[in-house]
C-alpha cells in the first residue's frame, strides 16, 4: 500500500491473474495513456531486471516480442475505498535497456484490446443488407470472450443498402474497418477499460460533451489550488463551419446549407466562440443522399469546432480522485476567458513508487464561461 492511498493491481497472463508477488516488486514505474478515440489506448510497464530474472522469458514467451500478441496486462488503481480499471490491453513490444548500479530494466509496452482487433486484415468480407452499425455490432461480438462490451448508437445514416444495390465489403482488419466506419458517419470508436477488471466498452458513436462534470481543477487559489500547472491556448483559426450541398431535384443545382458544431450532445461550453469562422465547403455533399450530406457535415464541424486548448498536470493525492478523459470538467482560477467547462480530450498517467501524476488536455468551442459557477 501506497503511504498515499494508493494501491496497484497488477493482472497479467493470456487469462489474466494477480500477478506473482516478484513480478509486482519489480514494477517501478507505469505510463498509461488513454485519449478521446483518436487513436488506441497504449500503455508501459517499467520492471527492474537482476540477473536471470525470469520476466524477460516470460513476456518474450508470451508474444511480447511480435507476432500475435498473447499476454494480457490489466491495471487495477484502487484510491479512497474504489476500483479503478486504467488498463486491459495485450504486450506488444518488450525491450531491455541498461538501468542504474548494473540492473537492466525491462520495458513492456503495449495497447488496448483494440491490439488484437488489428493484427489480421480480413479484405471482403461481405455485409449484405447491412447498416454500418450492425456491421460494427457482428465485429464487436468475435471479442466477446475477451469482455468486451459493445456499445453501438445508430447514426442518422443508418441505413441498410439494398443487395441489388451494393454489398458492403470489409477493407482492411477490424480494428481498421470500425473507425473508418465510425469517421463516415462522424463517430469516435474506443476501448474503455472497466468498470470490472476483465472487461471494456467498445463504444462506437457520437463524441458527447454532456453529463455531470467532473470536480473542478483549480489554479492560482493558494490552499485550494489541485493542478501543479494549467495552461490555456486560444486559436481562431482552428474553426472551421462545413457548408454542404443538397441538390435540388429538378433543377439539379446544389443548395449551400452551412452546418452549425452544435448538437444535443455537443453543447456549447464556451459562450463567445472565434467569429467569423471559416468557412470550408464540401462540394462532394451535393452528390450524396441529404442524410449522408447531413451526416458529413455534422462530422466535419464536431471536428473543427474547438478554439480553447487547455494541457496541464496535476498529483492525483492532492486531487483527491483519478481525472477521467472523454468527460467534461470544470476549470476554476484560470481567469474570465478560461474558467468554466471542458472536455477532457486525453489524460496520461505517470505512477512511480510514492507518486502518481495526471497529465491532461482539454478542449471547447470558446471563450467565457456558459455557466456560473463549476462543481468542486
């Protein structure tokens, strides 16, 4: 146990177990690094390697050192009384580097279960009459026996094509396939770890900027301040507003429609955003379905919508909790044009012995607060 109230777990093996007791006293460091879907989650270990230790043979052995990757490592952070799943990936490079007073160190790193979904292509693999998020739904089921939990919203394009039509094939491997899948229709897919060791959410859907916000990070507050430093960036030219083209029918002309970045689920959380915008016009809308064009834009302005960048670090004992990413936190101390809400965009772990930091980024759509005060 942590003086601090921390506590690791560490699991491993193709089934994984509680690790063996040597193998958890040579764990001197771990990196975790977990982001909002733009690409796989990733991790690694830091072992203190003495002479004819068997972790070397253990993870070579396993599939560490290439090909199919076979051991699995879960990451178990237990603080204030709770369980909290930071890792469920696969080893899938080892290496050994020179370490200090003659100790060689041992470096595993790895990826989330997204690893296994992208070691073999599978090119056309038919999908008749199939929406794409039925196609993600019958992928997601072959890792069932992994614990993984799919979790699939339906797009406003979620239609099945008709076989006389067309019949959706699949281009590369899984892993591949489903966030191609998900850019079309304008998702994000990810593997979240949890909530039980063993398991994740596949989540394929709408990045959503809605829910309870996390307890706010707070700078410049002397005794209340909980982030080691914050910083915030604001960039105009990082907006951009879509206009898409639907053609009329008679007359086949294109009718520009601009696409606004704000939905149910993306709410604004910056009162002023950067006016004007720019202005990107997608002119291949105009030979698409009005719900395709629709979709295309929404995607292309829930990716260009932010303007406010925020990246810090923070001790998680003095924060009291583990920052999550893909959630909305609050921001305090920061001054009038960056106080108020944020979504997490990506958080890294940093855990040492007697130390546990949290780097983070954070992003919205502008500045000034839309709400009058944050949780704490």
């Amino acid at each position: 146990m942590d003086p601090r109230g921390v506590k690791l777990t560490l699991l491993m093996g193709p089934v994984p177990v509680a690790a063996p007791r040597e193998v958890v006293e040579a764990l001197v460091s771990a990196k975790v690094e977990a982001g909002s879907g733009d690409a796989q989650g990733g991790f690694e270990l830091t072992f203190e390697l003495p002479a004819r230790s068997p972790l070397r043979t253990l993870f070579l052995v396993s599939g560490g050192g290439g090909g199919v990757p076979l051991m699995r490592v879960v990451l178990v952070v237990t603080l204030n009384g709770g369980d909290e799943v930071i890792v469920d990936g696969m080893a899938t490079h080892v290496d050994t580097v020179p370490g200090d007073g003659g100790v060689s160190k041992l470096v595993v790193r790895g990826k989330d279960l997204s690893a296994l979904m992208d070691v073999i292509e599978i090119p056309g693999l038919p999908f008749p009459a199939m929406p794409p998020s039925a196609r993600v739904l019958l992928i997601l089921s072959k890792y069932a026996a992994l614990g993984v939990i799919p979790l699939v919203i339906p797009s406003i394009v979620d239609e099945p094509p008709l076989p006389t039509d067309r019949i959706p094939t699949q281009q590369g491997s899984d892993y591949a396939y489903v966030k191609r899948l998900a850019a079309e229709a304008g998702y994000v897919f990810y593997l979240e770890p949890g909530p039980a060791p063993g398991t994740s959410f596949a989540y394929w859907g709408p990045e959503i900027r809605v829910g309870e916000p996390q307890p706010a990070l707070t700078t410049g507050m002397d005794a209340m301040t909980n982030v080691e430093q914050i910083s915030f960036n604001f960039d105009r030219e990082r907006k951009k507003m879509p206009i898409v083209y639907f053609q009329e029918s008679n007359s086949k002309v294109g009718i520009p429609v601009p696409i606004p970045d704000i939905t149910p689920l993306n709410p604004p959380l910056g009162a002023i955003p950067p006016l004007p915008p720019k202005i990107e016009k997608l002119t291949d809308t105009a030979h698409m379905s009005v719900a395709g064009a629709l979709a295309k834009g929404l995607a292309f302005a829930g990716q260009n919508s932010d303007s406010v960048f925020g990246s810090g670090q923070l001790d998680v004992s003095r924060y009291g909790r583990l920052l999550k990413s893909r959630r909305l936190v609050g921001v305090r101390g920061a001054g009038l044009p960056f106080d108020g809400l944020y979504y997490v965009k990506s958080v890294s772990h940093q855990i040492e012995r007697g130390a546990y930091k949290q780097s983070f980024s954070l992003a919205r759509n502008g500045l000034i607060s839309t709400v009058p005060a944050v949780p704490v």
